[in-house]
C-alpha cells in the first residue's frame, strides 16, 4: 500500500505519529521482545525509520547486530501477526530475500514485530529489473487448488477477506472490490461509486470467460515501496498482503505508482507472457487498491476511483 515515498531497512511502512531522532524502549516493550524473540533490546540504539502511514518503525541496533521493529497500538498484534504469516510464506517459496521475524507480541500498551535487517536499496538498474522479475515469474509459479488463502489479513490497515474459492472473478467481487466499495459508502463517497459499481461488480464474470488464471501465489500490494535489492544484489520483498490470485494483479499494482524499472516489465513478458484483456484487467485489480486508498487517505483518491468505475462500466455494458 501506498503512503509516502520509500525509507530505509526492510520496510517502508512507518509512523503516522511523529518520532524523535532519540527513542527509548518502555521497559515493557523491551520484555515482550525479549520474551517473543529471546533478543535482549534493553538498552539498545533506535534510530525511526520513515516512509509509510501506518506503523511506527525503527532499526534497533544492539552492539554489533541490527534489527527491524514495528511498533503500533495494542490492537494492531492482528496486522503483524498476519505480516509475519505472509512473510514466512513467501520465504518458503525461495524466490526473494524476505526479512525473517524473528518475534511478535504485545506489551502493555503496544504491538510489535521484530524483523531480521536488510541493507536494501531501491530499484535501479535494467539488470535490477531484469532479477526482480524473474524471481516474481517463480514467485508467481508458486500455485495452488483456490483462490484466497487459508487465513485473512491486512491491506494496509483494511481488513482483507481471504475466504478459499474455486472461482476466481466470484472470490474478487465478493472478497476485494464490494468491502472497498460498502467502506466507500459508509463514508458518503456514492456517485459513480453507487449505481455504476454495482451494475460493474454484475458485469465484472464477463470478463473472465474465456480466461481462468492460476491461483498464483502473490505478494499482493506490490508497488515500488515494497520491492528493493539487497546488498547481495538479490531482490528482495515485504510488507505483503498475500493470497492466490490472479498474477495479472501484482503486475497491476506494480504500475499504478510506477517506479519499477522498464526492464522489469520486459524481463516478465519475455518469461511468462500476459494473457489477451490484460489492460481491462489491470484497471480492474487497481480499482481495489485505489478504493482502498480512498477509505484509509481520504477524497484525494474520489476522482480516480470514480473514473476507474465509468471506464470499466462502459466497456463492459457493450
């Protein structure tokens, strides 16, 4: 999810609430670390990482040893339990440098997790590119028999339904576009929202007639922020969102923000090329980010989601 530009460490996802350049540990939060992970952080070194909206975030640095932490209110533990759920995930594939965790919990007051360290750097190069995509391509050839996955989680902060189908266009109705689109109303946000997105979400099984993607394993919020490469020059992810979709929509998201090398895009098509509708797709997949963007950051993001509506409406009703 998209919040602010790109930070340092494994994640770019920090505070919404300002942090000072000098940051102590409650004795509390140091003993559930401890008691999580077994790493002693009393004492240690924090220095507050920026780049996100959601988290309060911070590389702890203890001797000659470097950690990552998230922070944020009691009642976030749900969101870290379910990153440290897809992060191990997607290490299992063996396809990305993943940041390990290493412990999460609760203090008194506060959530955590508590990640491994990655120097990274952002995507540069056409050879930074050309790697990143392949080792998507076999993220991507990481399959399963549904859609969805065996748990629910976060879209940034927004819930996000997984329950297991054998249809995909049925699972992206029901499971990513009508929660984005009941949060939009309940907000006043209607328009286009309201009589065009329902006479969409009717139209939207046409499109997938004549194609039936593989439930591929995907990262599932993969814009620039969330992609970068390690000192090792090994691509490397976080901050995932996962489930079993349709590939096409990590590919979506990939460019609604941009940012991504033009090499990346070549690499992929050349390894695993994209399906005819490809285009109409993406507008679709995006349309569930930019609601989403719109129920967390607010009318900035109306214009867009309002747009992506007529557009697709109009295509579709022909």
């Amino acid at each position: 999810m998209r919040a602010a530009p790109g930070g340092a460490g494994p994640s770019r996802d920090s505070g919404s609430i300002a942090v000072e350049p000098h940051v102590n540990l409650s004795a509390a939060l140091a003993q559930a670390i401890h008691h999580a992970s077994g790493i002693d952080v009393a004492g240690a070194t924090l220095q507050p990482v920026g780049g996100g909206s959601i988290n309060m975030a911070y590389r702890v640095g203890l001797g000659d040893r470097a950690f990552f932490l998230k922070c944020n209110h009691a009642d976030a533990l749900p969101q870290f339990e379910a990153e440290a759920d897809g992060l191990a995930a997607l290490a299992a594939t063996g396809t990305f440098r993943v940041p390990r965790v290493l412990g999460c919990g609760r203090g008194e007051d506060e959530a955590f997790l508590l990640l491994e360290h990655l120097d990274l750097r952002p995507l540069a190069s056409d050879e930074d590119g050309q790697r990143f995509a392949e080792a998507l391509v076999q993220l991507h050839r990481h399959t399963g028999d549904h859609y969805g996955w065996p748990r629910d989680n976060f879209i940034g902060r927004s819930p996000q339904a997984n329950t297991e189908s054998d249809g995909w266009a049925r699972f992206f109705v029901l499971h990513r576009l009508t929660p984005q689109l009941e949060r939009a109303r309940a907000k006043g946000y209607t328009g286009a929202l309201g009589r065009d997105a329902d006479a969409l979400l009717d139209r939207v099984p046409g499109l997938f007639v004549d194609y039936r993607p593989q439930p591929s394993l995907l990262h599932g919020d993969l814009w620039n922020g969330n992609a970068a490469i390690d000192n090792t020059g090994r691509p490397a992810i976080f901050d995932p969102a996962i489930y079993r979709g349709d590939r096409d929509a990590d590919l979506a998201m990939s460019e609604l923000f941009g940012g991504f090398p033009h090499s990346f895009y070549v690499a992929y098509r050349r390894a695993w090329p994209m399906a005819e509708g490809y285009e109409q797709r993406k507008t679709l997949y995006n349309l569930y980010h930019v609601l989403n963007h719109l129920n967390l950051f607010g009318r900035g993001y109306l214009g867009q989601a309002e747009r992506m509506v007529r557009a697709l409406y109009l295509e579709l009703r022909r």
